[in-house]
C-alpha cells in the first residue's frame, strides 16, 4: 500500500523507484497493491488533516475487504 503523501514528496519517492516498476513487483509476486496517490491535505507533506485520515481510512477499509482472501 502506497499512503497518499503531497504531491512534491511524492515527486522525490518516485525518483528512488519508478511507480509502474513497483506496481508490476508486486503484481509479479501476486501481491494486491493500493496506491492512494498524492494529496494536498497533509499538515506537513505527510500526515494527513484528519478529513483526509478519515475518507483515507475508509478507503483502505473498503479495499481491504474486497481485496483480502477471504473475501473472494
């Protein structure tokens, strides 16, 4: 799972690995991946305000329950 972060700090993490080489890694390895993408709500680049941490935490629960194994 890749956090949503700002868009800047994003731009830095993408320069230390190329997304689409990190996203077929783990589609390689039959791994299920969430990229959350970048945000501007962040307090300091990448914690997120609490409206992101809320809608993100759902998100992240929405995924993970149709993502996990169970739920197939």
């Amino acid at each position: 799972m890749r956090l949503p972060i700002d868009a800047g700090l994003r731009a830095i993490e993408d320069r230390g690995i190329e997304p689409t080489a990190f996203r077929h890694a783990f589609a390689d390895a039959a791994v299920p991946f969430l990229d959350l993408g970048a945000t501007g709500q962040t307090y300091d680049g990448s914690h997120l305000d609490w409206q992101a941490a809320k809608s993100t935490s759902s998100a992240i629960g929405d995924w993970m329950v149709t993502t996990a194994p169970s739920a197939r």
